[in-house]
C-alpha cells in the first residue's frame, strides 16, 4: 500500500470494529423507525434521554475539559458555550450556527489570551 494509507491491517480493523457495528443499527433503524410515528410516548422518552446524555456529555467536557482544551480558560469555555447557544437561539435553532459561531469563539479567545 502507499504511504497516504498506511498499514491496510489498521483499516480493516477499523472498518470491521468501528463501523460495521454501527452501520447495522443505522440500517435497522431506518428499517423500523419509518413505521414508529413521530409523536409516540417510545420515541418522546428516547428523544429526551439522548438530549439528557448529550447535555451530560457537553458539560462534562466544560467542566473537566479533556487533553488541549484543558489549556483554555474556564471564561473562554463557558462565554464560548454561551455564545453558541445565543447564536443557535437568533438563527432560529441552526445547529450550524451555533456551532460555527461557539468554535469561532472558543479560537478567537484561545488565540487572544495566548
């Protein structure tokens, strides 16, 4: 194999554990969630708890921040946190946005204070 790929063994490994296993359950959920309405008391409880464990994730990484982001200033985490989200609220709920705008935060405030 070229140098650009590297070891054809770590790939393969790669597809077979990581994303075979998730494919599966990608594909069945399509297969059977087209079926379940959107409305659901099932589908309700399994939205709020993926919300829950993703709000959960998010301020675990602000408060205990992994590896390099540890290096950034609580001030420039949290305002960073707070602007996306007020970017995400005046654009009418665009992921994009306050996505784009948190991280355009997070760098310009890393930057700034060295």
């Amino acid at each position: 194999m070229s140098n650009f790929i590297g070891d054809w063994h770590a790939l393969l490994v790669l597809l077979l554990a990581g994303v075979l296993p998730n494919e599966i359950w990608r594909v069945l959920g399509l297969v059977f969630g087209g079926s379940i309405d959107e409305g659901s008391e099932l589908l309700v409880w399994v939205r709020a708890t993926a919300t829950a464990i993703l709000a959960g994730v998010i301020a675990q990484i602000l408060v205990f921040p992994p590896g390099v982001l540890a290096s950034v200033p609580d001030v420039v985490r949290y305002g960073a946190t707070l602007l996306g989200f007020v970017a995400f609220v005046a654009t009418r709920q665009s992921i994009l946005a306050g996505v784009l705008c948190g991280e355009a935060v997070l760098l310009a405030g890393k930057w700034w204070l060295g």
